[in-house]
C-alpha cells in the first residue's frame, strides 16, 4: 500500500473479510452527524425513516493518534451487526450489498443527523 493507498484501506480490507455478505463500504465526513455525536454516546435518529432503518447507530471512540491501528477492527466489528458505524469526531462508515445502497444509509443518517440537530434549535 504504497504510493497513494488510502490511509483507510485496511480498514475497508478488514470490513470486507469480518462480512462476507458486504460488497461494498462508503466513507463519508457528514457534519451534522459528526457534531451530534461528539459527545461519544450512540446516535438514536428522532425521525421516522432514521428509526425504522437504523434505530440505533453505534459510535466508536478512537484517540487520533491510534485511529491508524485501532480503526479496522473497531469498525469492521461494529459494522458485523449495523449498517453504519460513527467514528467520533471522524466520520461514518456504511457497508451494503452496492456502493449504491451504502451511499443511501449514509444520506439517510446525515439526514437524520441534521433533522435532530433542527429539532434542538426550536
Ligand atoms: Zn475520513
């Protein structure tokens, strides 16, 4: 993993080899989802669509310095019973049967994210 490897692909490797039933992980730094859970405890969506496909998502803490080491198996074992997985202060990661479906649970959780950050305002 030389020349320009993502600094995560051993983290996507080690997902792909703990689920066999995932095709596909997507990676994404939604800010609405992020800042909620930077308290480090479990995001539970308040909307409708975020509780019916994932009740509960599952927020991982990691020190900065340890990410590197610690993330592939904190992730890829989370991602064994979740859909999507937070890394505090990091991002999310989602893993599917298709980029496409994955790119989907990551929307949605954003979107739920920043309905529940909407609600807090009223
Ligand atoms: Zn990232």
């Amino acid at each position: 993993m030389e020349g320009g490897a993502s600094l995560d692909a051993p983290l996507h490797i080690e997902i792909y080899r703990q689920n066999p039933a995932t095709r596909a992980v997507f990676h994404s730094h939604g800010p609405h989802a992020v800042a909620l859970t930077l308290n480090g405890e479990d995001f539970v969506p308040v909307d409708f669509e975020g509780q019916y496909y994932f009740p509960r998502v599952p927020v991982i803490r990691i020190p900065y310095e340890q990410y590197v080491d610690e993330s592939p198996q904190a992730v890829a074992a989370q991602l064994q019973s979740h859909k999507l997985t937070i890394v505090c202060g990091h991002g999310i990661y989602a893993c599917a049967t298709s980029i496409n479906l994955a790119y989907k649970w990551s929307c949605s959780l954003e979107l739920s994210a920043k309905t529940a950050w909407l609600a807090r305002q009223l």
